[in-house]
C-alpha cells in the first residue's frame, strides 16, 4: 500500500487557531454575556456576590454550587511557612509553595468521577495559596509579621491574607481584598483555566491542576497583562492629559494597548465598573491616570473601528485597586492567581465529575515528507 503522506491525512479537518470557535465541552460554572451585561457564576450575577457574600463562598458556590458557610479549610501558618520560598518571583514561590504541599501531604490522583479528595485537597491549597501570599508580601515591606493570638482557622481566605500580610485584621483592606477575589474568581475557559482543565483530566492530583493554571498565568498576554498596564499606568501618573499622544504613539508602533479589549465582550466587561468602585473606596493615586487612558484608547479604537468596540477590561483596572492598598508591582499576576484558584478548582472538579475524556486536541502534521539522514 503506498505511503500517503501526512498533510493528506486531515484534508477536510478544520483548522482553527487559538481554538477559536471550538466547543471542547459544556459547562455549568460561568455565564458571560458578550454585550457585558451580566457575568454570572452558577447563574448567580457577580453584583450579587461581590461585597455580599466572602470569598470563600464564592469558592464553593463555584465549585460546589452551594456557597455553604464559614472558612474554605483549615491550614496553620507553620505549615506554609515551611513549604515556602521568599526570595525570587512571587507567583513562582507560591507555585513551588503548592507542589511542595502536594507531595508533603502525599494528595491522591482522581479514580474515575470521584472528586471529593480532589475537591478537598483543591480548597485547602486555595487557602495555603492565600496565606503565603500575605507572608510573601510581609517579607518584601519590612520582614514577616507576627500573627496575634488569635482562632486562625475560623478566618476567611481575605482575613488570613491580609493577617499574614499586615500582622492585623484592617477591615478597609480586608473588605477590599475579598471583593477583589470575588469580582476576578472565574471567568469560563481562559488559557490557564483550559491548563488546569487539560492536567484535571489526565487524574493528576490537586497540587498539578493549580501548578498548570500558575504556569500560564503569568505570561504577559494573560496575567502578566497587568505588568504591562501597571507600567504604563505609573508613566501617566506624572501626566495624564498626555494619555491621548501615550495611545497614538503606541498604535502608531503596532502595539497592543494594555488593559483593552477582551475575547468575550465588546461593549463593557462587567468587572470593570466593579473594580473601579474598590479603586475609589481607597481612593486609589492611579485612577485620575487609569480614567485618562481609558478614554483616551476607547476613543482611538472606536476612530480605527467604528463598528467594534475593545471595552476597558481588569487587568488595566486591577493593578489600580491592588496599588492602592499597597500591593507591589511584581505582586500583580501572583494576586490575579490567588483569585482564579475558585475557578481552576471548580474547572478541575468539573472535569473529572462530568467524566470527559482526555482532552487532548487533533493537529496537522505540516513538516517534511519521509526522508532519509546523510550518512557521517
């Protein structure tokens, strides 16, 4: 039988890059609208969450679809201490600080649609993520903060975090911190959620499912994205009636504007209005800046494409909100990952209950034909 070669084999086989208008699944976690009317986690709208209801019942309204009551789980401050590395990128400390306690606590590969260890194992990793980032952040200002005497594991993931952080429970932080967690929590399939989605269905353990959705967050066309917005923010800051040349030269150089523009939604992101309000709450120094180039890239857009709107989205506002409670810099896509574990663990969940199969995409072979190597 002739050899028919490779590029032949899927001939009439779709090829969408990006995975751009394919269906992988179906899911029940989060609703977006693309007219950014409503974004709904469990058929619940996020205004009705953010602010009303903790973090940790967002956690598992997302992922349980019942948001219960009390503390996500329990974990002492000893034990993530132990596990964690200060020094280098955060985000990548935490990631570390999460296989570590994977393997120390020896958590379990899922068998067949069984996802309770892994559901368990998911929310106690959520809750360590949330209290190494606060002993991170106390390490950078002036060296680790001592806790008081309190009952830690009757706390909410936002009041560990910030105890860890500052060595107190400041209920205007706090406050902020939970709805920021809460308003970014999930928002359907994104790369990492889709990373996460991928390691869930190969029965990898919790540990690997949240490293997966860590490992892509942090690329600059993803959650790095807030990097990028935060350094342009902070070179407005000293002026920002200059936003509108700012927009115009980096158009002009075919760049991406930071902080603009989303795959969903071409009217508004409804998280952005969310966000902003935090910003005002604490009367965040980027906001006169954050407004000018906001205005300044949607009037632009809207002059090249004036049948498609590119809305602000969080990662310009974001970095805003966190600046304002004074979150450094580096600390922005470790902060945006403390939020979305909700949503990488309700994907994971998801995954194995529903008991798909591996996802594992077709490809087009587009190299050589058989051929041979020289000999020496």
């Amino acid at each position: 039988m002739p050899e028919v070669p490779a590029t032949q084999f899927n001939e009439t086989t779709r090829l969408c890059p990006g995975f751009v208008g394919v269906t992988a699944f179906t899911t029940a976690i989060c609703q977006p609208s693309s007219l950014g009317d409503k974004l709904r986690f469990r058929g619940v709208d996020i205004r009705d969450l953010v602010g009303v209801r903790p973090y940790d019942d967002v956690w598992r309204l997302l992922v349980d679809d019942d948001p219960g009551a009390g503390t996500l789980a329990q974990i002492a401050d000893t034990e993530v201490v132990a596990a964690l590395d200060v020094s280098g990128n955060p985000r990548v400390s935490l990631q570390r600080m999460i296989l570590r306690l994977g393997q120390g606590r020896e958590m379990k590969v899922t068998q067949g649609g069984d996802a309770g260890a892994l559901r368990d194992d998911l929310a106690l990793l959520s809750m360590a993520y949330a209290v190494g980032l606060g002993v991170l952040l106390s390490s950078r200002a002036d060296g680790a903060n001592e806790t008081p005497p309190m009952d830690l594991m009757s706390l909410s993931v936002a009041e560990r975090l910030v105890l860890a952080w500052r060595g107190e429970l400041e209920p205007a932080v706090v406050r902020v911190v939970d709805s920021m967690l809460s308003t970014v929590a999930e928002h359907g399939t994104t790369a990492s959620t889709f990373g996460a989605r991928v390691v869930a269905s190969t029965g990898a353990d919790a540990a690997a499912c949240l490293s997966a959705g860590l490992s892509a967050i942090g690329g600059p066309r993803h959650g790095g994205a807030t990097r990028g917005a935060m350094m342009l923010l902070r070179e407005l800051s000293v002026d920002p009636a200059a936003a509108p040349s700012y927009v115009e030269r980096l158009l002009a150089a075919g760049r991406r504007l930071p902080g603009m523009g989303h795959r969903v939604y071409r009217e508004q992101d409804p998280r952005v209005p969310i966000l902003r309000g935090l910003a005002e709450s604490v009367d965040a120094p980027l906001i006169a800046a954050a407004d000018a180039y906001q205005r300044a890239a949607e009037a632009a857009l809207a002059a090249r494409s004036a049948d498609r709107r590119l809305p602000a989205n969080p990662d310009l506002w974001l970095p805003v909100v966190l600046d304002g409670i004074g979150v450094p810099d580096d600390f922005m896509d470790a902060f945006l990952a403390g939020s979305r574990i909700a949503g990488w663990s309700a994907h994971s969940v998801e995954q194995v209950v529903t008991g798909g199969p591996l996802l594992r995409p077709d490809d087009i072979y587009s190299g050589r034909d058989a051929r041979t190597l020289a000999k020496d």
